[in-house]
C-alpha cells in the first residue's frame, strides 16, 4: 500500500487544547468560567486594542501587511532594537514551528528542559531531530546538566524563563554562564519568555538586553498573556537580522491577521 503519511506521524499524539469555553458552559451549565490551564488573562484585552480591531474590522477584505511593518516598528521601538531583528508570528507557537522548520534536520538534536512546554518535543519530532532532555532540579532549568547534553549534532538548545509549567526564572548570572559556555560555534538558543511580564525578579535573565553578546539568541515573546490578546495568536521574536532572514524564507507572508497586527500595536501603546 502506497504510504502517504510521514512515519514520524504514528508516534504524535495530536495537542489535546480540550473542548472551547463556551462548549464547557454549556456542558456545564454555567454561565462563567474561568480556565486556569491555558494561562488566559482574566482580565480581557485593552480597551484600546478592542476598538482598534473595531477599526480595522471593515478592511478584513484585505490581505493584512506581510510584514507586519507597523507593529514590528513599534516593538522595535519599545525594546530598541532594529526592526529587521523582529519576526512576527501566529503567536509564538508559529514561530517555534518555523524555528523548527528552517533549521532542524533528521539527526539533529534539541536539548529542552522537561518537563516544559508541550510543543517543544512535538516539533522536534516532527522535524525527524531528536528531543534530548534535561531533567528539572528543584522546579528549576538545570543550566549545567543542559549544557552537559550539548554536543556536536546539537541544533538548538530550548530555555524558558519564567518556566511553564514550574514558572521559576533563570537568572541573568545563570544564563550569561550558560551561553558563553556554548563556544564560538554555538548552537540556535532559543529563550522562550512568554511569561517574561509576570516576573519582575531584577536578577532575571532579560533576552533582549542578552542579545548583543549571543549571537544564535532568539527570544520569544507573545501578546497572548500580559496583553490579554490568546485568541487573537500574535507572538513575536528577536534575534540578529541574519537569523530572522533564516526564519523569514520559511513564514507564509500573511501569516499575522490584519486584525491581530492592529490590536497588538494598540495593545503596546497601552502599558
Ligand atoms: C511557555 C510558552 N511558550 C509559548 C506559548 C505560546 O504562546 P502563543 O499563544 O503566543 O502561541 C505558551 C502558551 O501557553 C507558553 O506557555
């Protein structure tokens, strides 16, 4: 029999998100709920972000900007760095994938922490890598136990601070160690900092001030939390101009919605 589906599919159990919100109220009968694990805001986007989506909603018949200029010159300005360091993606689980799609090969290795978030593993598999996995000490990342896992067939190595599921941070001390460590021929490091605004630890590691010093960082960030902004799926990342070219030859032009590119700039102005 003709094989149509890729081997590496027989062993992914697809992402089970659970039924929506409004499926569990009615299965419920409740009239509000709260979901904790998706880790939503509780309190709704900005109200400056509602009406500039309001705004932009009569223009939904045009393809939105490829890319994203608005709104990655407003984060540019924000985090001051240069717009041609931003990438913008259907939330940062897109950019992960495409990460994962520009640089990972069959027998390349990824060292993540585990447990952490769930779709780290699953495009690595899905890219035929290899997940390597470096065991919490204490809910913590273990930088040295990582960096112990790095060796030639490493591709990337995958931190997140503040840390999903255990939400400890890395220390900027911790993370400056660990990247020098990674030599002159470093592997991609990928700081995944979805939860970077709920942390205000001053000794927390801050990729974007890390950046100058590491030249395979890419750092994550998302509207989906602090911003309140999940359903709109609007991540970003940054890293060196010559990583977000990388990364720009496997994006689909219109992958951030006209909708999503137009909150998320109202959302910024909006602190
Ligand atoms: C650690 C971590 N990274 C990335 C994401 C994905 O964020 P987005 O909604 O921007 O895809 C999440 C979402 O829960 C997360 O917990």
């Amino acid at each position: 029999m003709r094989r149509l589906w890729r081997s590496t599919l027989d062993h992914l159990t697809p992402y089970e998100a659970g039924p929506s919100l409004e499926a569990l109220k009615a299965q419920l009968g409740l009239a509000e709920i709260v979901r904790l694990s998706a880790n939503e805001s509780p309190l709704g986007p900005s109200p400056r972000a509602v009406e500039a989506i309001r705004a932009e909603a009569p223009r939904a018949h045009l393809y939105p900007d490829a890319g994203a200029t608005a709104l990655r010159e407003a984060l540019a300005r924000t985090l001051a760095v240069g717009p041609e360091s931003v990438i913008l993606g259907n939330g940062a689980d897109e950019l992960l994938g495409l990460i994962a799609w520009a640089a990972l090969e069959a027998g390349d290795e990824v060292v993540i922490p585990h447990p952490a978030f769930e779709p780290y593993a699953t495009l690595v598999a899905l890219a035929g890598a290899t997940a390597v996995r470096s065991p919490l000490a204490d809910y913590r990342l273990d930088l040295d136990d990582m960096a112990r896992r790095v060796t030639s067939r490493t591709k990337a190595v995958i931190l997140c601070s503040p840390h999903n599921p255990t939400g400890t941070i890395i220390p900027s001390a911790a993370f400056r160690r660990f990247a020098s460590g990674l030599g002159g021929d470093p592997p991609l490091l990928v700081l995944d900092e979805a939860y970077r605004d709920f942390a205000d630890d001053p000794e927390g590691a801050d990729g974007i001030a890390a950046l100058p010093a590491c030249p395979t960082l890419i750092v994550l960030r998302t509207f989906s939390k602090i911003a309140g902004l999940a359903g709109l799926r609007v991540g970003y990342g940054v890293a060196r101009p010559d990583i977000v070219a990388m990364l720009n030859r496997v994006r689909a032009p219109y992958n951030v919605n006209r909708l999503a590119q137009a909150a998320a700039v109202a959302a910024l102005e909006d602190r």
